[in-house]
C-alpha cells in the first residue's frame, strides 16, 4: 500500500525536531480576534504558539513560546519579527530550544 502525498507530508512533518523560542510579541491577548490573526499567520508558516505570560514585562506585551522546524522559525522570524535583518533571526534561534511537550498528568484519586 503506497502512501499519498499528503500522509507522507503528515508522517514527516510529525517525525521532524521542533524548537521553541521565547518572544514577547506585539499582540493583545485579550483581544480573541487579534490573537486568532496572530495565530492564524503562524499556522502560514506551520507554527504554533503557547501563551507563557499574556501581560509579560515588556511593556505588557505577551511572552509566548513559538513552536515549529527550525526552517519555519527562521522564515517567520525573518519576515514578521525581524524585518529580514539575517543577525537579528541569528539572535534570536541562539535561544531556540529543543520542543518537548508537557503531558498532563492524571490525578489518582484514593
């Protein structure tokens, strides 16, 4: 059975390391429709975000992690956080972490 194009994407996508980088980000939080647009120009570039601090101590700007490949970070950074300055993106994945996702844990009950 051969796989389609669109499962191997899947499975590949799936199996590729994914970083996180810790930005503060010029978004109202608060604002559903601000932060489904933020959201929905990460998922342009295969991106997810988690809210770390929605009134983080830069100017009370949200501190998020940003989720993805290394080569989707590079490409989001380079046009939506760092107006194409190549440094500017270098900086900032220095910072890049290897992506592992916290699972909840059950509570036992006894």
């Amino acid at each position: 059975m051969r796989l389609t194009e669109k499962e191997c994407k899947r499975i590949y996508e799936g199996s590729a390391t994914k970083y996180s980088i810790e930005l503060d980000v010029s978004v109202d939080w608060d604002d559903k429709e601000e932060r489904a647009e933020f959201k929905e120009v990460l998922s342009e570039y295969r991106l997810t975000c988690r809210a770390i601090v929605e009134n983080g101590p830069g100017g009370g700007w949200p501190c998020v992690y940003i989720i993805g490949t290394e080569p989707n970070l590079r490409s989001w950074l380079s046009d939506n956080y760092c107006d194409g300055d190549l440094e500017d993106v270098e900086f900032h994945m220095e910072s890049a972490e290897v992506y592992v996702p916290v699972k909840k844990k059950a509570l036992s009950v006894n």
